[in-house]
C-alpha cells in the first residue's frame, strides 16, 4: 500500500533507458503521464506501449523556445503535473577536458543543467498554483564522485545536486519536495552515447561488473515519489554492490 500516488508525472528523455523504466513504472500503477523527448518517432513508439492516459512533448533541450512552447500548450487535463522527472541529458566524451572538444561540454550545460533550469522554472509555476508537487532530478555519483574525463559531466551533476537542495530551501512552505537521484553505474545506453557510439568501450564500462538496470533506479524513484506527503529524500546516492571507491591519486617523481 503506498502512501501517496502521483496525479500526472511529467518524465524528460522519456525514450532513454531510464525515461522508458520511469515511464512504464508508473503507468504500471495507472499515473497520467506526459511524456518528453527529442525524436517524435522513438516518442510515439514509446506511446504505442502505453496503456495509461499520457500526452507526448517533443523538444529539443537546447531549444528554449520549444521548451516554453510546450509548456504553454500544454492541455488543460495535463496542467495538474505534481511530479516532474528532470532525466534528460547524459555524458559527452571521456577524454580529458582541454583535449575533448569544446561544443561537447557545452552541449552537456545546455543539456544537463540549463534546460533542467527552464523546465523546472516551468514546471514550478504549475505545481504552485496547485499547492502541490515533487520534483526529483537524475543526478549521478558523478556530482560527489570526480573521475578523469569527468570534468563537465562531473561538474553538471554537482551543479544539480546543489541545484536541488537550494530548492529545497526556497520551496519551504509550499508543499513542494524536492528529491537528487544519484545513480552509479547503471547499464544502459548512457555509455554508447558518451563513446557516440563505440560499442567497445561502451561495452568495457560494465564488462564483468554486475551493473544496476535502469528499473532498479525507477524502483528507487517510485519510492521517493510515493512517500507520504510529509517526508522529503534529500538526496539518495546508490551504486552497485560491486562499485565503490578507490584511493586518490598522486603523482610520485
Ligand atoms: C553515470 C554514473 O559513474 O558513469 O552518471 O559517471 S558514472
């Protein structure tokens, strides 16, 4: 028996590994969706397995206008969004940052960080009005965690972190929550897109290794979601039992 169940959830990269778990999860429990992504052919494909009343948003992040264009064409059954899922974005590159190219780290501020800002200032507006809502953004171990080739991607997911729990501070008494998921390794197509698309060092990342799946961290976000209404995660980091950490390094003469 859960404690509180979502009206309508509003779930970004929807048609990613993570975006497909959360979806199905929730429409498994019978929870209106609105559903975001950038191709309209892999949303509608996500669509046609869906069984639950849900409304698809197709924008590209790094595009402001279509983001508030969506929003503000949303329809009116929809407006009641009292969960947002912040999971667009991802990792470009694992080179180190001087020799990675520019527009790779720039395309993960925009995707990761600025477009979360938009979307959340966006999604705000709504859950205010109705006095109500949880936003819980897809972290990463990345932002506690740094590792080289990490910089940007790091440094993102530090940025929404921080971004979270200042929310949390400026949403007192408004019967908002706010939640940081962050996830360690986990085997989906992250890796294939941060290696665009090297099967074999994508591979390498989880070879051996027992990773997590992308439903045990839709597991973890319905928990967080169905929470009763007085209780707040913070922050929840999970890794898989096989990751942990190693010593820091040091450059010996
Ligand atoms: C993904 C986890 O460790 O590959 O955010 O950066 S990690």
């Amino acid at each position: 028996m859960i404690a509180y169940k979502p009206k309508c959830v509003l779930i970004t990269g929807a048609t990613s590994d993570f975006g497909r778990s959360f979806a199905h999860k929730f429409a498994a429990h019978n929870v209106k969706l609105v559903l975001h992504g950038r191709n309209r052919d892999k949303l509608q494909a996500l669509s046609n397995e869906l069984d639950v009343h849900h409304h698809l948003m197709v924008f590209d992040c790094n595009d402001e206008d279509s983001i508030v264009k969506a929003f503000d064409t949303l329809p009116a059954e929809f407006q009641d969004i009292d969960l947002l899922i912040n999971n667009a974005g991802g990792a470009l590159g694992g080179d180190r940052f001087h020799e990675s190219p520019l527009d790779d780290s720039l395309n993960m501020v925009g995707a990761n960080i600025t477009s979360l800002i938009s979307i959340s200032h966006k999604a705000l507006q709504l859950m205010s009005k109705n006095k109500r809502g949880h936003i819980i953004n897809i972290g990463s171990i990345a932002g506690n965690w740094p590792y080289p080739g990490g910089h940007v991607y790091c440094a993102s997911k530090a940025f929404t972190r921080q971004f979270s729990l200042a929310l949390r501070a400026d949403l007192d008494g408004t019967n908002i929550r706010v939640t940081n998921i962050e996830p360690g390794m986990t085997e989906t197509e992250f890796s294939l897109k941060r290696f665009k698309g090297d099967a074999n060092k994508a591979d390498a990342v989880y070879a051996g290794a027992t990773p997590l799946q992308a439903d045990d961290i839709a597991e973890t976000v319905y928990w967080c979601a169905t929470q009763p209404e007085h209780v707040n995660i913070n922050s929840l980091e999970i890794m898989p039992q096989r990751q942990s950490f190693g010593p820091l390094a040091v450059e010996r003469s």
